[in-house]
C-alpha cells in the first residue's frame, strides 16, 4: 500500500460542521468515532499516519486538532499529523518540528493538490481522517 492515501469520511445523517458552528460543544470525540477508532486499530498498520482536521490558534500560534481525529494516538497508538496539546512548548525530537506541523497544516488546506499530496507522501501519512465534526478539508479529486 506504499505511496497510497485512503480517505476515511465518517458519515452522519445531520451535517455536524453546522451544528458546530451553530453551537459549539467541548466534545471532541462521538460514538461513530469511537467506531472508526476500532475500525483502525483493527485495519491499519501500526505505522500508520492520519491526517486529521485542525486549526491554527491564533493566540497560541500553535496548530490544534478539532476533532476526534486528534484522538487516534490514544484510541489506536497510530500517529497523527497534528501533535497532542502544547507542543510548542516541549523539546521536539526533530528541528523545526512546529514547521513542519504548520506545513502539514497549510498543506491540508488543498488536501487535493499535487504539492499536498507529494508533502503528505514525503511525511509518511497514509490516511485522512475526518469525524463527526467535520471540517475544513476542501478535497476536489479522486486520489
């Protein structure tokens, strides 16, 4: 499955994004993510990546998740592109870690793009993964 990326859409019958915005709650993590969560852990290989839905904090300048993707580390014990909470302010075990958090972050903007699609093959990530929340991918392809 090397040079493959596989798209994982949790589907609900109400559009969580507007509900979101509309009114926002704390909850990160819903009952179809915890499915997908076992639907991983038992489907993926271990050293799999997911591209997960964020934002950029403003006031941190830091890059945070926005659903329960930011949980697969936890759930599954695969890795995610954007690290847990804080980040920004821990030794990182590569130079210019929070670089390449951002460029990862900036590239999943167009997650359909040539140049996205060579960043994400040339950081190892495998999978997106977009839960009940939503978000902002803006995905125009097939591949």
């Amino acid at each position: 499955m090397s040079g493959s990326l596989i798209l994982i859409l949790i589907v609900s019958n109400v559009n969580a994004f507007t509900i979101y915005r509309e009114k926002p709650s704390p909850q990160y993590v819903f009952d179809s993510d915890l499915e997908a969560m076992d639907w991983i852990t038992n489907n993926t290989r271990n050293d799999s990546i997911f591209l997960i839905n964020g934002y950029h904090n403003k006031y941190s300048g830091w890059i945070e998740g926005t659903d329960g993707g930011w949980w697969i580390p936890f759930f599954t014990k695969r890795e995610v592109s954007i690290p847990p909470m804080l980040y920004g302010g821990e030794n990182a075990i590569i130079d210019n870690y929070s670089s390449v958090i951002s460029d990862i972050y900036e590239a999943s903007i167009s997650v359909g793009s040539n140049n996205s699609l060579n960043l994400f093959k040339n950081y190892n990530i495998t999978y997106i993964y977009i839960g009940e929340r939503g978000g902002a991918y803006r995905y125009q392809g097939t591949h």
